[in-house]
C-alpha cells in the first residue's frame, strides 16, 4: 500500500469587516484548536493581524479537501472568507535558543 504524497498548502483568510465580540471570545478556543494541529504536525505557521484583518496558516495535508476539513474544525472558521493554494515550497527558520556560559 503506497503513502500519499503530503504537501503544504497556504490559507490565506479574511476576517470580518466588523470584529464582534462574539469573534474576540472565540480567540482562546482558536488557540486551543491551534495548538492541537501543531502537536499533531498538521499546522505548520500561523499568523493574525486583527489590524488589517487577516489570518495566514500554513497546513499539511494530500490535497485541499484536506485542508478545509482542518479549516472547518477551527472554531473561528464561520467568521471568515479563505482562499487556499498549494505551496512549491515554504522555507522557515528554526528558533535559535540562547547559548549560557557556566563562567
């Protein structure tokens, strides 16, 4: 039986117009969501601007479908518009830690 091919896929959200506070207390639940898909190595970046009204996340998945079942289990997904598109590549950094001296 062959693995399928995982790839990486850039959704690109859209927050509301109007940010209610009904969306504000969905934030800590969003986080909880997003913490899971991290540990389970589905998510690999995450970014909100409430100022300018976007959201990026980076998703591993086989396909789009995948992805937006990913996306539809966000609690904040009902909230906003999306656009997917499946990545060539997607480079990062890893965070440097500090070095201590025992002197």
């Amino acid at each position: 039986m062959a693995l399928e091919q995982e790839y990486q896929f850039m959704a690109d959200f859209t927050l509301p117009e109007v940010i209610t506070e009904e969306f504000m207390n969905l934030i800590p639940t969003q986080r909880q969501r997003v913490n899971q898909l991290f540990r389970q190595r589905k998510l690999v970046s995450y970014a909100l601007s409430l100022e300018n009204g976007k959201m990026w996340a980076v998703f591993k998945g086989t396909c789009e479908f995948d992805v937006l079942e990913l996306i539809r289990e966000l609690p904040m997904a009902g909230f906003m518009s999306v656009q997917i598109n499946i990545l060539t590549f997607h480079d990062m950094t890893e965070p440097v830690s500090p070095t201590f001296s025992l002197n």
